[in-house]
C-alpha cells in the first residue's frame, strides 16, 4: 500500500503529463453521447441506448459510495428488461420503483452533462493554473517544504480532480501524511530541534550530558511528543523548550526544558485536523473556510465538530429549507445557523411563521428572515420569537411590516415587548399601530439609554411638556411616529423658545400632530435656507468661549465644547417639577432666575399653566425652562461654577439675536452682586 | 469583526465606541448579516449619504432591510431632501415614514 506522501506524488506527477487538450475532448464527447441519449429518451424501452461504460461513468457521480452497486443493478436489470422486450417484441411493463429509477437516471445525467460543461468550459482557463499549483505541491513535498492551509485546499483539488473515485480514502491518506509532516517540521521550528528521519520513533531523550553538548541534533524530543501524543488527552501535554547548550549547565538543569502536564490550549497537529474538519464541513455545505477573517476562525476552534457535522447533514439533507434560502455568499449566516442553532430551533420558527402568520418556506419572507435575521435562530433569539409570535397575533400586528422595516424587531427582547405593552395600554394605545409606527422606540439598541426604552423616555418628555398622552393616542395615528426621536425633549424646547408653545396646545386633541407639522415644517425651512436644523453650534461656541466669568481654566476648547453638547444630549434625562424644586433649593441663582422670569400671568386658564411650567422670559427672548433645569443640573455635576452652568445651560441649543444673548449674559454676571432680596423685586 | 465598516471611513476608533454603545445582540447582527450591512452601506454611500457611522447608531434597522426594500421607501422623497434629512436630522427620517 502506498503511504500518503507516495500517493500524493503518484498523482500529481501523471497528471502533470496529462493535463492537455485530450481529458477536454474526452469530457466533451461524453457529453455529446450523453446529450444524444437523453433526447431520445422518451420511452421507457429506450434505455437500451445507453452503453455500458456511460452508465458507469454515471453511476460514479453518485454518492453516497454504497448506493451506487444498488442503482447501477437496477439499471441495468431494467435495461436487461428492455432487451428482452426488444426481442420477444413484447411491450416493456415497469412497476413504479424501476420507474422512478429510469427517472432518477435522467436527473443524474442532467447533472453529469452540466458538470462536464463546467469543466470544459474552465479547463482551458485553469489549465495554467492547475498546473501551476501540481507544480508547486510537488515542489513542497520534494523540498519538505511547510504545507500552508492554502496548500491543504489545493491538494483537495488536486485528489477531488484525479481520483474523483476515490476521494475520500485517498484525501484521509495525503491529510494524514501531511498534517504529520506538518506537525513534525512545526515542532522542529517550535523547539529549535532538528530531527533525524531515520531514527526510530521509540528513543526518547538521551540525558547523556556530554553528547548533548556534543551532538545536540541527535536530541529526539519532538518525536515523542508526537509518538505520546494522545488526542483524547489532548490538555495534558508535554511542552519543551529550548535546550541552549551553549549558556547553561545540562548537569544541573536539564529538567528544567521539559516541563510536563502543563495545560497547553492546543497543538499544531490538533490545530490542523480541526481546522481540516472544518473546512470538510464548509466545503460540504459549499463555502470557503479559507475567506473567513482570523477571529470568526479562532472562535470556531472551539466549536463542537461533531456536532457540527451532523448539523451540516441535516440542513443539507434533512431540512433543506433554510440552507435553500441562504444566500449563496452569505457565509457568516450559514456559520452562525450551523453553530449556534439546533434541529428544534429551526423546527419550531418555521412551525411558528406557518401557524401564526401563514408564512411558507415559498415566499420572500423566510428568505428575508434567513439573511437579514439570522440572529434568530439563537437560542435566544428563538425564545423571544416565540413568545413574541404570540403578542403579534394577539394584536393582529401586520407581520410583513416589520420584516420589511425593522426585520430584527421579530426577537427583540420579549420581557422589554411586554413591559412597553402593559405601559402603552394604560393610555389607550392600539398596539398593533404602535408596533407598526413606533418599532424603532419599543426596542432600544443604545446601551447608554438610562430608560427602558425610547418610547418610556419619550411618554415621560411628553408628559412633563404638559401633552396629555391619553389624548395624544386618541389622535390621527401618523404623530406617533414623534415617539421614535432620539432627543425629543431639545425639540420641543426649540418650539416654545420660538414662541409656538401656546400654539402647539391651543389644541390639546391635536397637540401629537401640531407638534409633528412643526417639526416637518421646520425640517423644510432649514433644507431650503440651506441652515442647521436644530442647533447652530458654531454660533454658540463663539458666544460662550469667553464667558467664563473669572474663572480662567474653565475655558473651552471647540473640542471640548463638542463634547460637552454631546454629554448633555447623551445624557438623556429628563426633569421633572419635584427635581426643579429641589435645584432651587440647592442653587440660588436657580431660584432668583426662575421666580424673576416665569411669564407674570395671573389666570389659571390650561394654556397659562402651561406657560408657566415651560417658559422662562429674557426681554423678548423665552427659554425652555425644563431644557434650563436639566442642562444645569447636569452641568453642575460636570464640576461648572454656579453662573457659568446657568448661562450655558439658559442659551443650550437657543437661536439668539446677538442683543439677545447680551442680555442673557449681563443678568447672569450680575446675578449674586445685589442681595437675593433685591434681585427678586427688581426681576419682578 | 465589525473591522468590514472601515471599507465605510469607519474608523477603528469609532467601531470601538460602537461596540460600547450597541447592545451586545445589535452588535452581533451586524456581525453575522454584514452581507447585508455592506450592501445597504454602500448604496447610502453612492446615494451620497455622507455620515454612515450615524446610520449605524441612530438608524441600525435600515441596515438589515434589504436594498430593494429600502430603495423602494426613499424614492418616495425628494432625493436632496433626503440627502438633507440622512446627511443633518437622521433621527427625524421617522417622521418622513422612513
């Protein structure tokens, strides 16, 4: 029996000499015969057109191994049949197993005819390159050269292409002479070692000192570790380290390189036949293990394979749905279903899809929810699918929408659903529109966000500017989609500082539209003037660099200043009249500004309530007085001085007239100088 | 192995502040469907979308739609307006049924 490496060469080299324009002429006139058949293969009885060295051609392209004695004896006991027909003149009765197989015989010659196309069509193309490679994999073995993976991916061609009938075996052979190669040149690279070919494999360590020094080639280390290697316990193993004869005393120390059972995460050699199991695996499911980047390849080590391939066969035997609809590039999808999903996993999404929402394996749906959801084949993912399932159904929730525009809404986190659920049903809220409008809010994907989720943080923002949200739900359903802002709060400050506030509750049925209108409005009026829509940060930064109020080293850079905007809009709290209380007890300043510039209206009507609680006035000017208390607070806590956090925090995201922001400025220098007492009256 | 957005003037900085900010499920979609990711980024990009790091924080749900889906939902709007709204206000997309 010829060993890997003699097997390797003995194919490589006829090949060498037989890759020209014969193998193509070959390929191409069995296909024309091929060809010929099937199109006068229209009855049974016609089977006996086909020779017997195309049939067994055929039959070699059929795998498994075992089922191709089975099927070539049916075929030509049928073909027999018909012979015999032929010549009793007698017509040809077939019962429905040998009629299925005469139909199995055309599919599996529309497989061979195109497959040959394939190859005639690149054989010209490769033929260079393949040459080149058989070159370069002979130079390998000859120079005793390192097998790169590369290299692992062209042998495979190489055997796949020479001995198609024998692939298997042969590749167990070549894989095992290589890894072995490979794992005794990387131990020799590893220790520094050279071993000796010839020295047999049970000598171990010579501990004679003076040879060591005198001839420390013949130091057989590595072929022990090989000989002992044991794959089942593959964690306890033997590291060696260099033995440097020339620096340290061999009598005293020589133990010292060998330290035994220290846990070693793996070997080369182990390395190798796993990464050579994977890419069987890849390969079988029709992906290239090679074009996967160094993580997702290092994460895969330490993945089950046996497991996996079992998997493998099921997706692609078994269940073939889901690999049918993966995308025939996307092979991280496929990664991800073949690690982290299960048989009952994949069973019960689609039991799920197609009991609840009708949704068959033949529309465009799996295929979406396949590519661009795989994530939901996790076992969490699975999970929250199907608790989730159950809450669309319950509300008639359009499915299609949410694969269309949110698609990884499907599995969000289930508890997360049911709490913004029971939190929007308090106010009257049809949640199948909610889900449909407000998808983005119910989920939040920020990990910074100090509130459940957006939509909690935005009915809370909502609440505090004074909307009422069973009203607001009771309104046209297109506002809701204001409840998807990031920073809906600085909006609404922006309108009542431009003096819309009175208008967006002159009608409180209405409010969640009116509010919707100004900000599309606004949008447009900005896009046309070719302005910033929300905030003009340069102009602000301008105006605040040298207000720093004595205090030097608070100065800001632009930087800095940016950074600062984006603390405040990241920080995304929210104020509320108990908390603003609180600051006015705390800070002075605090109290004298918001007692000497609430507006002076002495009614109790909704609408002057309502200004009251929201606005602060500057001459002409208004400013939000929630955006006032919450930038204050939180810039006191970013470590401003009392007056620079006021002025910062009263002319935040504010578009101001230069004698605007003047005026702000000087009432906040001259904040402190009079008496608290004194400055109250003269506000009033 | 988010490193496939620096193809998008993402830089290894701003994936690192991604991977701080996301939530640990959103950054593994974009880790298993970066086909996808990749095709709608790069349709945004050839639409002129300039700021494709604030698609991903603010709007990452778009990355999974598919490009025709998408495309079909923004030829509904004015091309610069879009442009506008993507490139200055991508939080306010909503409003416009995006």
């Amino acid at each position: 029996m010829l060993s890997g490496k003699e097997l390797l060469i003995s194919i490589i080299k006829p090949a060498l000499s037989t890759l020209d324009n014969n193998q193509i002429q070959q390929i191409a006139f069995d296909n024309a015969e091929l060809n010929t058949f099937l199109n006068n293969f229209n009855h049974p009885e016609d089977i006996i057109n086909l020779t017997e060295s195309a049939l067994n051609n055929l039959v070699n392209n059929l795998e498994p191994l075992e089922a191709r004695n089975y099927f070539l004896g049916n075929i030509k006991f049928i073909k027999g049949l018909a012979e015999l027909a032929k010549q009793n003149q007698t017509k040809l009765n077939l019962n429905k197993n040998q009629l299925l197989n005469l139909e199995e015989l055309k599919e599996l010659i529309k497989l061979t005819i195109s497959r040959n196309e394939y190859n005639i069509q690149n054989a010209k193309e490769k033929s260079e390159n393949q040459i080149s490679d058989y070159r370069k994999i002979l130079g390998i073995v000859q120079k005793e050269e390192l097998f790169t993976e590369n290299d692992y991916n062209i042998i495979e061609k190489i055997v796949r292409s020479e001995t198609p009938n024998d692939v298997d075996n042969n590749l167990d052979k070549i894989y095992s002479f290589v890894n072995e190669f490979n794992a005794r040149k990387l131990s020799e690279i590893y220790t520094g070692i050279k071993e000796k070919q010839y020295i047999k494999p049970n000598i171990t360590i010579n501990l004679t000192p003076i040879k060591l020094i005198e001839e420390p080639e013949e130091v057989i280390v590595t072929e022990r570790i090989i000989e002992d290697y044991n794959k089942e316990e593959a964690i306890e193993e033997i590291e060696v380290t260099p033995l440097n004869f020339e620096d340290t005393d061999p009598f005293q120390d020589i133990f010292s390189s060998i330290n035994l059972r220290k846990k070693k995460p793996s070997t080369k050699l182990v390395d190798a036949e796993h990464t050579q199991k994977l890419k069987e695996i890849l390969s079988y499911l029709g992906y290239n293990y090679d074009i996967l980047e160094d993580e997702l390849k290092l994460k895969l080590t330490s993945e089950d394979l046996t497991k996996m391939e079992e998997f493998a066969k099921y997706l692609k035997e078994e269940n073939k749905v889901i690999l049918s609809k993966i995308k025939t590039n996307n092979i991280y999808s496929s990664i991800f279903i073949l690690t982290k999903s299960s048989k009952q996993r994949i069973e019960l999404i689609l039991s799920t899809l197609y009991n609840y929402f009708g949704i068959k394996s033949a529309g465009g749906e799996l295929f979406k929810i396949v590519n661009n959801a795989t994530t939901i084949f996790s076992e969490q993912g699975c999970q929250n699918f199907v608790e989730n399932a159950k809450i669309f159904k319950q509300y008639n929730v359009l499915i299609n929408n949410i694969i269309d525009k949110n698609i990884n809404f499907l599995h969000i986190d289930n508890e997360e659903l049911l709490f913004n659920i029971d939190l929007l049903i308090n106010y009257g809220a049809d949640i199948s529109i909610l889900i449909d409008k407000c998808n983005l809010s119910l989920y939040t994907h920020n990990s910074f966000n100090s509130f459940s989720s957006l939509i909690k943080k935005n009915l809370d923002v909502l609440k505090q500017y004074c909307f009422d949200l069973k009203l607001f739900f009771e309104e046209k359903n297109s506002c809701y989609t204001i409840l998807n802002s990031v920073d809906l709060a600085s909006k609404i400050d922006q309108f009542i500082e431009v003096g819309l506030n009175e208008f967006i509750h002159s009608n409180s049925k209405n409010s969640g539209n009116i509010l919707k209108t100004l900000i599309i409005k606004r949008i447009y009026y900005a896009y046309k003037n070719k302005m910033p829509v929300w905030e003009n940060i340069n102009i602000e930064y301008k105006r605040l660099k040298d207000c720093n109020f004595g205090d030097e080293d608070s100065r800001l850079t632009f930087q800095e200043f940016n950074q600062l905007k984006k603390y405040i809009k990241d920080e995304d709290s929210i104020i509320n009249e108990s908390e603003i209380n609180m600051i006015k007890s705390d800070y002075s300043i605090m109290e004298l500004i918001d007692e000497g510039n609430r507006p002076a209206i002495y009614s109790n009507s909704p609408l002057t309530l309502i200004k009251r609680k929201l606005e602060l006035i500057f001459d002409t000017q208004i400013i939000s007085r929630p955006k006032a208390f919450r930038v204050f607070k939180l810039l006191m806590a970013d470590g401003f001085n009392e007056k620079q956090a006021l002025l910062y925090a009263l002319v935040y995201n504010s578009i101001l007239e230069e004698n605007e922001f003047i005026f702000i400025k000087n009432l906040v220098e001259r904040m402190g100088v009079e008496k608290k007492d004194d400055e109250l009256f003269r506000a009033v | 192995m988010m490193n496939y957005l620096e193809q998008f003037d993402i830089t290894e900085e701003d994936i690192s502040l991604l991977k701080q900010n996301l939530k640990p499920d959103v950054i593994l979609n974009f880790e298993v469907m970066r086909n996808n990711v990749i095709e709608v980024l790069t349709y945004l990009k050839e639409l002129g979308v300039a700021n494709l790091l604030n698609v991903i924080t603010f709007r990452p749900d778009l990355c999974f739609r598919t490009v025709h889906t998408l495309e079909q939902e923004l030829i509904k709007i004015d091309k610069e307006l879009l442009l506008y709204i993507f490139n200055n206000t991508i939080d306010d997309l909503t409003n416009f049924n995006i």
